[in-house]
C-alpha cells in the first residue's frame, strides 16, 4: 500500500475534525522559523488529547515536553477556566518560544511553565505535595520515559489518564539488541506498563502525517 495515504488520511482527518487556527498554524511556522525539527504532535493527535482532557473532566493537566507549546495549546483550550496545564520544559530555548505561542493562542494565563529537567522537578513537585492531575501527557526525551511514567503516577489519583507519545518508533521497539538509546528508553518503559499491577492500559499504533508510531494510555486504577 503506497504511505502516502496514511499521510493524506491524517490530513483528511485533521481538515475535517482537527482544523488548526492562525495561533496553531503559526506556532508550527515558528518552529521552521527557529530551524527546529518539527516534533510536535499532529494536529489530529492534538485533538486526540484534547478529547481526551475533555472526555475525563480534567481541570489539572501536567505535560512533559512544552517544545513550542503545539500540544499545550490543544491541552489548555480543552480546560475550563479554572483549568490549569502545568508543563515542563529542560530548553531555555523553546520555553521562549512557547511562551510567544501560548499568549498568541490566548491560553498564558491557563499554563504554568516550569523550566528546568523533568527528572528535577518531578520529585520537587512530589515533595512538595502538589495536588494530583486528572491527565498527564508525556512527550520529552524517550530514555528516561520509565522513571517519568513512575513519576506520574505519585501525581496521579485513581481514574487519572496517562499518555505517551512515540512508543513503538517505526517499530525499532520490536529489536531487543537496539543500540538506540531512545528505543532502549521505551521498551523499558513498554515493559514496566505491562508489568505494572496500578494501572489499566494499552498501546495504540499509529500512522499519519507523523509516520509510523504509537501512544501508550493508561488509567490509574485496575478493573474489578
């Protein structure tokens, strides 16, 4: 089958269900502007998430990786307004950027932007007794995806959602002697979900626009 069509569907999807505004059109134009890579999530999985946030009610939403803010602006219009994403950002760099993009969208005063490393303010954050989230969306730098997930769950409560993107990797992940750090990083990951007695989750995979990838989606609190 030619992969074009995945491409051309997604797009189709997102024309008809997922139409990006000027504020998201230009928070893509202004990572080319930046001469970054073009790492945020699609526009139908920014919906995704924003049906998400919505289907669970969610007024707290943590997220792992602001980049520009592409998926915090889906996240942050899916909130009341008292609704609040707390993201984190390790590059002085794109926060910047994201900020710009935010206030652009109208959603700055619904996002609280923490800079520095996940894997240091996450444990602050717990220290901290910071209230539970009702979504957590994880997208950062895949190697440490295990200890951000097992993170995730200390601000979580039960019936909490969280997903991950780029999990399955072209399918890399099914190469157990991968040298690829990030590959490494998710298939550790994959298996502590599987192995994982607290929640109830699966993976789904995924084409498009994107390629060939998947999101991982677990809700804390097991079946009856």
């Amino acid at each position: 089958m030619n992969e074009n069509i995945f491409a051309q569907t997604d797009r189709y999807i997102s024309d008809l269900l997922a139409p990006e505004d000027d504020a998201l059109r230009q928070t893509i134009q202004s990572i080319d502007d930046e001469t970054l890579p073009q790492m945020s999530v699609s526009a139908s999985q920014g919906k995704f998430l924003q049906v998400m946030a919505i289907t669970v009610n969610a007024t707290r939403v943590l997220e792992l990786g602001t980049f520009a803010g592409y998926s915090t602006i889906w996240l942050a219009r899916a909130l009341p307004e008292n609704g609040i994403v707390v993201t984190l950002e390790a590059e002085e760099k794109h926060a910047a950027i994201a900020r710009k993009n935010l206030a652009n969208a109208g959603v700055l005063s619904k996002v609280d932007m923490r800079l520095g490393k996940a894997l240091d303010i996450l444990p602050k954050m717990i220290t901290d007794g910071e209230k539970p989230f009702d979504l957590i969306f994880i997208d950062a730098d895949k190697p440490p995806y295990a200890e951000y997930f097992n993170y995730a769950l200390q601000l979580s409560r039960p019936g909490t959602l969280i997903i991950c993107d780029n999990v399955v990797r072209e399918g890399k992940i099914l190469d157990p002697e991968s040298t690829d750090e990030r590959v490494q990083g998710v298939r550790r990951f994959n298996q502590l979900l599987a192995d994982n007695k607290n929640v109830t989750a699966t993976i789904l995979s995924t084409v498009g626009v994107k390629e060939f990838d998947g999101m991982a989606i677990a809700v804390v609190g097991r079946p009856d």
